[in-house]
C-alpha cells in the first residue's frame, strides 16, 4: 500500500515540475513527505544504516515522476491552452498552496509565530518576489547547427564549451525548485534568460546540451537537499516559516503568469473561487494522510 500511495506521490510531484507557477517541492509538503524526501537526498551517502531504505523510497518517487510527466504532461498542456482551463486550474493550484500552510504550522509543537520566525517568512516571500521582479523575458537566441543525428532520434552539435559549463550552472540553480516549495523552475529559467533555449534544446533533443543541463540539475538536487536537510534538523521551524514565504510567494508568480488573462466575469469568478476551495480542501484533506 505504501509503495502504491509513495508511487502516486511521485506521479503528483512529476506533474508539479511541468506546470508553471509550481514547484515539485511544493506538492512533497502538502503531501507530508517533504523532509523524509530532503533526508533520503542529503543523507544518502552519509548514512550507511538506511541508504538502503533511501534508495527505495527514492526509485518510487522517481518512476511515479516519470510516469506522471509522461502520462499527464499532455493532459496539463490541455488544461492551459485554454485561458478559461488555465485559470480555473491555477486557482485550484492557488487552494492547494494555501491548504497546505495549515499542516506546516500544525508540523510540530513549537510553530507559534514570533518576529525572528516572521522575519524568515518575510524573506522567503521577499526573495523570490524580487527574482520575479527583476527577471527578464529577454534572451539570447541559441540555435547551434546540427552535425549528427544519432538513431533518428537524439541531435548532436558542435560543442561550445563556455556555453555548457552555463547551462551546467542553469541546471543546478533550477534544481532549487524540485526541492525548494514555492520555487518555479519555469520563472528561474526565465530570470537566467534561458527558457526558450531549454525549449529548443528539449524540442530538437540536442543530447549534449541536455546532458550538460541534466548533471547540473542533479549535482543542485543533492546540494541543496543536504543543506535544507541539515536546517530543517537545526532551525526547524525558522526553516518551515522560511518555506512558507516562499509558498506565499508562489502565489504572487501564478498571478503574474495569469496576468492579463483573468476573466472577471460573475460566473467565471464563482467557478474559479469553487476550484480554488476544492485545492485547499483537496491539500488540507492529503497532507492528513
């Protein structure tokens, strides 16, 4: 059963990392499996008496990812093609945030606020408020020459050395939002002017861009997994206000994606507010689990 539920898990966090405005991270804390997913990462190679434990856990939650980016990417890129789909999903999403910050104050006995645990909310909310402020939607064009194509099916082009050690660097700084909740890869790859060129490189599957981009995001995943690890163990509850900053903030980059495109129509708004109490109902009912 458990292997079922940390299956289905893994299939909700895949489809969290394809959808704009959220974060892979976000959708492990409203399901409860947030810090055990931080520890098995961080831990992993320290920790000899459960790196067997670990290593299943996270096999699970990776094939459930794969699965649901493959089954449920399409079924997603359904949902926000149509800007009255798009709305109704993202103020399910919306109640989904806001469901889940009831269980992180619930998440241990001593979670009253204070100023010094405010202080830390205040600068999740505010870090990524100002990345989404100062991001650009400029870029610089990357369409390399195509040299080989290996099996019909992955590309090969000349190798700019400069050019992938950045995308290396691009890929571990966006893993901060497949471990950090409230992160949007999309918004990260943005303020890095990099998010139309990592739509090339996956469109015409230029093998050793990704590669280098892929490695990146893997060697991101475990750094910043030992270090949440490690504070969540240390500062705990500075850390969870910290998160719920970020949460919050999360927020205010799902309008900004929505921005211009709301419908204030009487009954679009009722719709829309009914998905938005569905997702907290959904996220406050799944976090109990």
């Amino acid at each position: 059963m458990s292997f079922i539920m940390n299956f289905l898990k893994g299939a909700i966090i895949g489809v969290a990392n394809i959808v704009p405005g959220l974060s892979g991270g976000t959708m492990a804390l409203i399901m409860g499996i947030y810090e055990r997913l931080t520890e098995s990462i961080g831990d992993f190679f320290i920790n000899k008496e459960k790196r067997k434990e670990y290593f299943f856990f996270l096999v699970i939650i990776l094939l459930g990812a794969i699965f649901g980016i493959i089954v449920f990417a399409e079924v997603f890129a359904w949902l926000l093609s149509s800007k009255i789909r798009e709305q109704f999903t993202y103020f399910f999403i919306i109640g989904l945030i806001l469901g889940s910050i009831p269980f992180i104050l619930n998440i241990q006995e001593d979670m009253k606020p204070d100023v010094n645990r405010m202080a830390f909310m205040l600068l999740g909310l505010g870090l990524v408020v100002l990345t989404s402020l100062f991001s650009s939607n400029e870029s610089v064009t990357y369409a390399p020459e195509i040299q080989h194509t290996v099996l019909g099916f992955v590309n090969i082009t000349s190798i700019d050395i400069q050019y992938n050690l950045w995308l290396l660097f691009c890929g571990a700084v966006t893993a901060l939002s497949m471990v950090l909740p409230g992160v949007s890869g999309s918004a990260l790859l943005v303020s890095l002017g990099e998010y139309t060129n990592m739509l090339y490189v996956i469109d015409q599957r230029l093998i050793i861009q990704a590669g280098f981009f892929g490695v990146g995001v893997l060697v991101g995943i475990v750094l910043c997994a030992k270090v949440v690890n490690m504070l969540l163990k240390k500062y705990t509850a500075q850390t969870y206000y910290f998160i719920i900053g970020l949460m919050i903030a999360s927020i205010y980059q799902i309008i900004l994606t929505l921005k211009g495109n709301i419908d204030y129509s009487i009954s679009s708004m009722v719709i829309s507010v009914a998905f938005g109490m569905i997702g907290f109902f959904v996220a406050y009912k799944t976090s109990q689990i």
